[in-house]
C-alpha cells in the first residue's frame, strides 16, 4: 500500500467467513440499540438477534460496544503492516498515501456507509459507546506508535508524533464525512462525497495550520 510494497493478498475463505460474521453482528446490535435502547440491549438479544451463540458473540466482541465498533473491512491489519514497513524519513506520508487508498474500499461500500452514520448517531446519545469508540481509536493508535517504534525503526517520541498526527487527520476526514452527510438532504447518503477526496482536504488543511504554527514560532523567536 506504499509507493514500494506489494498489495496485500485478498482474504481467504476462513478471513471472509469471519468479518461477514462480525458484519452480521454489528447490523443486528446497531438495530437493536435504536430499536430498545443501547441500555436495554444485552448481548444475549444480540446474539440471537444475529442467529449466534453467547459463545460465538464472545469469541469475535468483548462487549456490546465492541459489536458496533468493527473493521469488517479488514483496513486496520493493513494500516499496521504498513506501519511496519514505512520509510524512517517519510512515515507520515507513507501512512497517509496508503490510507488515501484504502478509503476507497469505505467509499465503495454504502451499507458501511449508512451503519457507520447510525453509529456515529446513537454514539452522541450514549456515553458508554463514546467512550468505547474513543478507547478504540487510541488503541489503534498506540499500535501505530510501537509498530514505527519497532519494525519502521522510528525513535519513540517520533513514533508517537507520527502515529497521533496521522490518527487526527483520520478522525477529521471521517467527522468532516460526516458532517457534510449531515448538512444535506435525504439523498445526501446516496451521494455521498468520496472519503478519499475529504482526506486529501483535511490534509492540506493540516499542512496550512502546520505552515502557520510554524511562521508564528519563528515571529516570535526574532529579538526585538
């Protein structure tokens, strides 16, 4: 997913089998938490909302939080494997044209599209589930950090910078996504604006108030 690896291999049967799974659960829990309430749902409603066990429910989801907050795609092995292998001198970019690519599996998929709106939506009306989806993105991006501090060969607190200023610009791509969704009408979803081209905008965004931070430090290092 960089300018010099290979693709990825396409999933094989056992990979499928199990994000269509995982996909299957988060449908059912995303119905059932606007349906009844995310309080009122257990996992055992999930669970046979899903046509699982309690079993298999807890052998692919933690918690009930975890069955919204799922990679069915499979994007986050890729981004980490990318991590690993980036150049020391050029992580960000390397991250950064690699997830510009892998927005178009999101952007090819409307079902993904509409479920992750709906949980973005019940996630403002319940506390529980914020804190969830916030806890995962920091996860994510604490393995990040240690695969640029491990394999990518980065010092730690570069790692860490590198992997925080990718994180941000990916949660402003996605809440810029959606709130233009947001500020459209009923057919907004079914037009909706390519993530990858949001990305590239919050990108030079972030480069412009880099680019004012920056003439602002040096302002102020000049002695009067």
């Amino acid at each position: 997913m960089t300018p010099n690896s290979p693709a990825p291999p396409a999933p094989g049967l056992r990979e499928r089998r199990r994000r269509e799974l995982i996909r299957t659960i988060a449908v059912a829990a995303v119905d059932l938490f606007e349906r009844n309430g995310f309080a009122a749902t257990t996992i055992d409603d999930i669970a046979a909302a899903a046509g699982i066990s309690r079993t298999t429910f807890f052998r692919h989801c933690a918690t009930k939080e975890a069955a919204v907050l799922v990679d069915d795609a499979g994007l986050e092995p890729e981004l980490l494997a990318v991590a690993a292998r980036v150049s020391s001198r050029h992580a960000l970019r390397d991250l950064e044209r690699a997830w510009e690519e892998m927005t178009l599996v999101f952007d090819a998929d409307p079902e993904g599209h509409d479920r992750f709106l709906r949980v973005r939506r019940l996630m403002l009306d319940n506390p529980p589930l914020l804190a969830a989806g916030l806890e995962r993105d920091a996860r994510l991006t604490g393995r990040l950090a240690t695969a640029l501090a491990g394999e990518a060969g980065l010092g730690a607190l570069d790692a860490r910078a590198v992997a925080e200023s990718f994180a941000l610009g990916m949660r402003l791509a996605f809440d810029e996504w959606v709130r233009r969704i947001d500020a459209g009408d009923g057919a907004a979803l079914r037009a909706a604006p390519p993530l990858g081209g949001i990305y590239r905008e919050v990108r030079a965004a972030l480069s412009r108030a880099g680019r004012d931070s920056a003439t602002g430090a040096a302002a102020g290092s000049v002695a009067p």
